[in-house]
C-alpha cells in the first residue's frame, strides 16, 4: 500500500495550506543555505485575493539569475501506481520573459518527495542545461521502471 500524504488535500483548505507550508519549508531548505534568491511566478490566486485550491501548482518558484523555475503540480492519490512524472519547458510569464521551466506532476509519497528534491537539486543546485535535464529525467524514470518491475517480479 502507498503512503500518501497530504491525502484529500483538495478537498480540504487547511490540509492544502499546510501543504504548501510543507513544500516552502522543502524548497527553502535546499535553496536559502546555497544563496538562491527566489519568487513565485505562477499566480496561485485571482485578482481578488481568492486562493486556487487545484494543486496547480501546489508550489512554484523561479531563480532569476539562472532564468530557470519549477512548478510542482500535485494531484490527489489513486489507489494504483504512484503518478510521477518531470519534464522541462519553456514558459511565457505575463511580462513577455520566458523562464526555463522545470514541471513536475506528482502524488506526494516519501518517494515522490525525494525524488522533487533530486530534481531540483540538478535543476537549480547543480545547474544543468536543458539538455542534460531532460536526459537525466530521462535516466531516473527508467531507473523508476526498473524498481517497479523489481517489485512486481518479487510479489508475483
């Protein structure tokens, strides 16, 4: 069985919100002692103050130095295989400034939450180009694969 956390948070406000605080402390524990200065890009409310609560993004930010930014996308869990998935795109933020954007889409697990960290650690940390992110995605959901079909082999 999966270990979800954050389990209904949409259709919940209080277990959205500590969600988000569960994901600023994350993001602010890898990006603050390496010096990144950070903000959000995606507007996570309308014009009138009134939060979204669609998980989309769940948590955003961008580096403006490197012209990069992640956007996690959260979604709630289903009783199958855990949804995870990252890729890289180029985005139009409404001043007309594109940023290098990597998207994650994920149901939160301790696995899931490991795996955004390694992301956004080669992403921002180790500051690879786009090329060697998308290979590198490219490498770790084979590797994800591989895992899995370890485990089904196991329980078959």
């Amino acid at each position: 069985m999966n270990q979800y956390i954050f389990k209904n948070f949409l259709d919940d406000k209080i277990i959205y919100k500590k969600n988000i605080a569960f994901w600023d402390s994350i993001i602010k524990s890898l990006l603050i002692p390496e010096n990144h200065v950070f903000s959000e890009y995606i507007a996570t409310s309308d014009g009138f103050g009134n939060d979204f609560y669609d998980g989309n993004p769940i948590y955003n930010f961008k580096i403006d130095n490197l012209n990069k930014g992640v956007r996690i996308i959260q979604e709630e869990p289903e009783e199958s295989s855990i949804q995870f998935s990252a890729w890289i795109k180029e985005t139009e933020l409404p001043s007309g400034q594109f940023v290098n954007e990597l998207v994650i889409n994920l149901e939160l697990t301790p696995e899931t939450i490991l795996l955004v960290i390694d992301l956004i650690h080669a992403w921002i940390l180790s500051d690879l180009t786009k090329f060697r992110m998308k290979r590198y995605i490219e490498t770790i959901s084979k590797v994800r694969t591989q895992i899995k079909e370890t485990r089904e082999l196991e329980f078959a």
